[in-house]
C-alpha cells in the first residue's frame, strides 16, 4: 500500500520544485528589476537552493517525520494529518493577526505604519507558528 | 485507539521499520499506533489486518473508550 505522492524531479515533490521554482524567479525579478532590491533577490534565489536542498534531505536521507512534515514531503497518511494540524494552526494565527491590524488600523486613525516593517514579521510569526505546530501535533499523534 | 499492533509485530518477530515497509507507512507511524496516539485509516487499518490474517476487530480495539 503506498500512499506516496507522484514525485518530481530528483525524487522531491512537485509541489516543492514549484515552490523553489516560484522562489527562483521571485528572486531573479527583484534582483533585476528593483532598484534596491539585489541582496533581497539573492537572498531569495538562495532561499530556493536552500528549501529543494531540504527536501530533497528529507525524502532521501532523513528518518525524522517532523523533517519531512517541515519539507512538505509526507511518507503516509499520519504525516499528511499532522501537515494539516500545522497548517490549521498557522490559519488560525493568520486570521487573528489580520483581525487584530485591522482593528489597530481603525482605532489608531494616524498610524503610519508601513507594509515593509510588518510584512517581514507576519512571515516570521507565521513561519514560527507552523514549526511550532508541526511539532506539537507529530508529538500528540 | 488501543490495538494489538505491537504484540503482534513482536510475535512476529518484526521491527517497527519492517512493519511500516510491508504495510507502506513509516516506523513513527507504526510507533503511533502502538501506543494508541493515531487513529488508522479504514485503508490501513485493512493493510494491517491482511498482513496479520486478522479481522480489523481482532487488531483494533474500536469500543475502548
């Protein structure tokens, strides 16, 4: 009974060689086409070297489930539960933190705040989130 | 959900590793449903029964509370 999804290229996932694709080419335009934008779109670039690295560790070398639920490469249908626990959970963060700016937004007419300076921290409360999840649910399951 | 996986991978003789293999899933999954952490699904619930030549009913234990 195999419950592995059809594999991409090098054995990883298609949905990572998308996203380490998507994450190429995000950073290819915002290093050519940003005025000051080359160390992000490098950082970007390196980012997707990174994250097929990773996968490509988790379906071949590693025995750890959490690795491989993190890498969004599922073994069987306990880890795919586990991913969506996680994933659950970063939704939830996701639409309290959007209710909670929108709120700041009203109550505080003249805030400036600019979409760089919260941007960056969404992503990593929301990346925090999710490894925390990750790994309270492949604990209690 | 309690089950008598592991008395029966031990009857047998087989590590977690090697039951995961023959019935597709990995050793922490296994490890799991030993100690009654996850709940199977139908399909592998089935895969379990058929490996053991056993109903789902003889390995699972799906009236415990």
């Amino acid at each position: 009974m195999s419950t592995h999804p059809k594999r991409g290229p090098l054995g990883v996932s298609w949905l990572n060689v998308v996203f380490a694709a998507a994450l190429l080419i995000a950073g290819v335009l915002v290093a050519v086409l940003s005025a000051r934008g080359l160390a992000f779109g490098l950082v970007l670039c390196a980012l997707a070297v990174i994250q097929f690295g990773a996968a490509w560790w988790a379906v071949h070398r590693s025995d750890n489930d959490l690795a491989r639920i993190n890498a969004l490469e599922y073994a069987d249908e306990r880890e795919r539960q586990v991913a969506r626990a996680g994933l659950a959970a970063v939704g939830a963060v996701a639409l309290i933190g959007s209710l909670a700016l929108v709120v700041v937004g009203f109550v505080l007419d003249d805030a400036r705040v600019p979409l760089e300076a919260i941007a960056p921290w969404s992503v990593l409360v929301l990346y925090g989130t999710w490894g925390i999840a990750n790994w309270v649910a492949a604990k209690r399951m | 959900m309690e089950s008598r996986v592991k008395e029966l991978r031990q009857d047998a003789g087989l590590s977690q590793e090697a039951l995961g293999r023959a019935v597709g899933v990995s050793r922490q999954t296994i490890n799991s449903l030993e100690k009654g952490r996850y709940d199977p699904s139908l399909r592998l619930a089935v895969a379990l029964a058929r490996h053991f030549r056993l109903s789902v009913e003889e390995i699972f234990d799906v009236d415990a509370p």
